[in-house]
C-alpha cells in the first residue's frame, strides 16, 4: 500500500512538474507571437510611410487630379483663380493704404484752419494720404467761391473716390461666375465622352463611364471651390469699401460743419 501511494505520489508530482513547464513554454510562445506582431506592425507602418514618401505630399495629388480632369478646363479654373486672386489682393493692398484715421484728419484740419487759415488745412491735407484728405483738399481749394461750392466739390469728388475704391470689382466677380460655368462646362464634356465610349462599346458598365463621370466632378468640384475662396475675398473687400465710405461720409459732414463755423467767425 506504501508503494502505491508512494508510485501515486511522484506520479503527480511529475504530472505537476509536466504542467508547469508546458505553462511556461505556452507563455513564452505567446510572448514570442505578441513581439512578431508588434515587428510586423512595424514593418507595416514603415512600408506605409515609405509608400506615402514615395507617393508624395498634396501637391502631387493635386497635380494628378489636374491632369485627370482634363487640362483644357482644369486650366481655365485655375487661371480664373489665379487672375480673380491677384486682383483682390490688389484692392485688399490699396484699401488698406486709403485708410486713415479721420478723427486724427479732422482735428488736425480744424487745428490749422483755425491757427492759419484755409492755406494751412490745406497744406495739412496734402501731406496726408487717403481718398478722405483728398476730398478735403479739393473742397477747401474751393472755398473763395461760397460755401456752397464747397459743399458741391465735396459731393462730386467723394464719388470720384468711392469710385476708385470700387476699381476692378466687376472683373472680380466676372472670375466668380465664370469659374463654376467652367467647370460645369467640363462636366458636360465629360457626360458627353462616358456616352461616347457606351456607344463605341455597347455595354453599360462602370469601368466604361468611369472616366467621363470623373473628369465631370472634378471640374464641377474645382469651378466650385475657386468660385467659393474669390466670394470670400468679394465680400472681404466689399466690406472695407463701405467702412471707407462711410467714413468719407461722415468726415465730409463734419467738414462742411468746421468750414461754416470758419466762416462764421471769420466775417464776423
């Protein structure tokens, strides 16, 4: 019986010992298996970013959508974008020059013409930049002929002004309509050559009309984006142009006020 419990007893101990080291060997073989997905991983990763390398950045990729969508039409979008950019630039660049601090002009003004006169608010004008000191300037050159006068001078010419204030807006926005007539012009292009390959093939199949219908949204979607950045600018400059003419209105009232008051006290 000793022998039995005692055969029983190293039995199990060596059933024990047997299961243990199958234990270990199952988590070493699962330590091994978690650290070759975490190197295949890796390998993944960087084949990805070499193949993001090789493909290269956004401008590559827009490079390629422009010769899909056709070069005719993707290159009239752009120059419309291209055109209708400079010129907003340039009204955003000759507004921001016109501005000017009127209440600084106008104290300065009412300063001089009552220290030395109109020749002196008129030199103050002169030195100054901006559409507003230079409808001062032509009004108060006229002031030998009546208040009157003056108060017409200063009317013709701030129209003068608010008119070279809106110089090259309709070419601006001739840019925003045309860039999405465009576009949907080279939508119409690329319907008519899906069809063309239909017939020329005989059967409907998505492979047949794929590169039509392409060229088709890509031109809609690029006439539209390039229509879209120009309004932005559009209503940008639309914008600073009624602050600045606004400002020429009220500085012009005020002015006519300091040059009535001027004349009051001077023929008195």
């Amino acid at each position: 019986m000793k022998k039995v419990i005692a055969i029983i007893a190293v039995l199990g101990l060596f059933t024990l010992g047997m299961s243990n080291v199958a234990a270990q060997d199952s988590a070493a073989v699962a330590e091994t298996a978690q650290v070759d997905s975490a190197a295949a991983t890796a390998d993944e990763t960087a084949a990805d970013a070499a193949d993001v390398e090789e493909e290269g950045g956004i401008h590559k990729v827009l490079k390629q959508k422009f010769i899909e969508g056709g070069a005719g039409f993707m290159a009239s979008v752009a120059f419309c974008l291209i055109f209708g950019l400079a010129l907003a630039i340039e009204r955003i660049i000759y507004l921001s020059l016109a501005s000017a601090d009127t209440k600084k002009l106008l104290a300065d003004v009412e300063k001089a013409i009552n220290e030395g006169g109109v020749e002196k608010a008129l030199e103050v004008c002169r030195n100054t930049r901006g559409p507003v000191a230079s409808i001062f300037y032509q009004g108060l050159s006229r002031y030998d002929e009546g208040i009157d006068v003056v108060e017409k001078t200063i009317t013709s010419y701030g129209s003068v002004q608010a008119g070279l204030l809106e110089k090259n807006l309709s070419w601006i926005g001739l840019f925003i309509g045309l860039a999405p007539m465009l576009g949907f012009m080279g939508t119409v292009i690329g319907m008519i050559q899906a069809f063309d390959k239909i017939q020329q093939v005989g059967d409907i199949s998505a492979t047949v009309v794929a590169g039509g219908i392409k060229v088709a949204l890509l031109t809609t979607v690029t006439g539209l984006i390039v229509a879209i950045i120009l309004q932005v600018f559009y209503n940008f400059i639309l914008s600073k142009i009624e602050g600045l003419t606004n400002d020429m209105e009220d500085s012009s009232i005020s002015l006519l006020d300091i040059v009535v008051k001027y004349n009051k006290e001077h023929k008195a």
